[in-house]
C-alpha cells in the first residue's frame, strides 16, 4: 500500500469509527427483534442507539493506525467523494468505501507483528473481521490470539486486570486520571453516525486519528507504571 507507506515495524495502535443504521430502515422483523425487550420510550431510544456497536447493524466508517514507537500512522475513512490523500501531524488520510478501507487496512496490518487497542478484543476486531466477512474480504492477520498472548495487548483488559477489576472506565475516564488530552472534548463515539449523515467524513477521521494519539499515551503508562 504504497500511499501511506507503512513499512514493517514491530507494534501498531489502531482503532475504529462505526455507525449504525437508521432504525426505520431495518426490516420488520429486525426491529422486533432489538425491541423485545425495551418497553419505555427511553429503552427505545436506547436501541435505537445502539446500531453503531454491532456489525450486522453498522458500518465501519473509519480505520486508524499509529505506530507508537515513530508516531506516525494513518486514517482510512469512509466518503462519498474520495478526496486526494492529504497529511497531517504524521498521519496521513485516505478516504474509500467501507470495502476499500477494509482492504487497505488488512494490507496494512500484516506488516506488524504486535497490535494494541483499547476495548479491540470485545468491539474493534470482531467488527472489523464481521464486516470484512460481508465484502468477501480474508483477513491478513489474526487479531484475536489469547487474551494473554502479548500480540494483542488491549488496554482496557489489561487495565482491568483481565477481569479482577469489575468497574470497566472509558478511555476518557483513564485519559483524565494520566493528563491525557482526551479526543472526546467536542466529538464523542455516539456523534459518529450523525456527523456520517452530515457528510463530515473528514472530522470523523481526524476524532478516529485523536483516539489514536490518546491510546498511545495511554499505552505509556501501561508500559513503564503499571506492567511487571
């Protein structure tokens, strides 16, 4: 993938946007389905809300990377209008289709060998295996090796302990207690599909790219304070 360049290196962050869709637009039976259970107007909402978190009701509308080590990386992004592949700050942005993101990212991913996120073992990796599955797409690698195998190191996992710490906190959460500058000051996860519909591909991709730089930092703690 010449564009951005990404050359073999040991470790990579990445990261993903999604977003649902409209709940009036799904079949009969698939919004019976999500409302068995929701008997209030705030229940409904709340399901409503929820298309983005799952991969046969959502689409992955952005795919960041950065390599910690010589901060530089990239954002693949869904658009209407695929604009020139443009720079900033070290990461470099590429729009496409849902399928032409998956496939850049797949080609992109086999050149590491070790992969961090924060919450990618339960949500980042199965959707992103979920959707590639739906365009035919084979993935490169495998992102979801034993939860204690250090190829995948998911921070949010590894912050909880795998599990003795119940309480699970955002990465915003973890982002205030370190100094973090967090991404979620104007842009939060739940904006994502309206700022989708409003065509705002670009700010999508730049709130993915901040994900990226907080995990990074994050994942500074993780090594030099907290691993044994």
């Amino acid at each position: 993938m010449p564009a951005l360049d990404f050359k073999a290196m040991s470790r990579v962050i990445f990261d993903i946007e999604t977003a649902g869709e409209d709940f009036d637009c799904l079949d009969t039976e698939v919004q019976n389905y999500f409302l068995r259970f929701a008997e209030t107007d705030e229940e409904i909402q709340e399901v409503k809300d929820s298309l983005s978190f799952y991969p046969l009701t959502g689409q992955v509308v952005a795919i960041g990377m950065l390599n910690p080590d010589t901060n530089k990386g990239g954002v693949f992004y869904q658009c209407t209008e695929p604009p020139l592949p443009f720079e900033e700050d070290g990461i470099k942005y590429e729009g496409g289709t849902e399928k032409e993101i998956l496939v850049k990212f797949w080609e992109a991913i086999k050149n590491y060998k070790e992969f961090i996120t924060f919450n990618g073992r339960a949500f980042d990796c199965p959707f992103l295996i979920i959707r590639s599955a739906v365009h035919h797409i084979k993935p490169t690698k495998n992102l979801m090796p034993n939860r204690y195998d250090e190829k995948h190191i998911d921070l949010l996992e590894r912050l909880t302990f795998y599990g003795a710490v119940r309480r699970k906190f955002t990465l915003d959460m973890w982002c205030r207690t370190f100094g973090i500058k967090s991404p979620k000051t104007d842009i939060t996860g739940y904006d994502i599909k309206n700022l989708f519909k409003a065509g705002r591909y670009e700010d999508i991709a730049r709130y993915c790219a901040g994900d990226l730089r907080a995990t990074k930092e994050l994942f500074f703690y993780w090594e030099n304070f907290i691993k044994s």
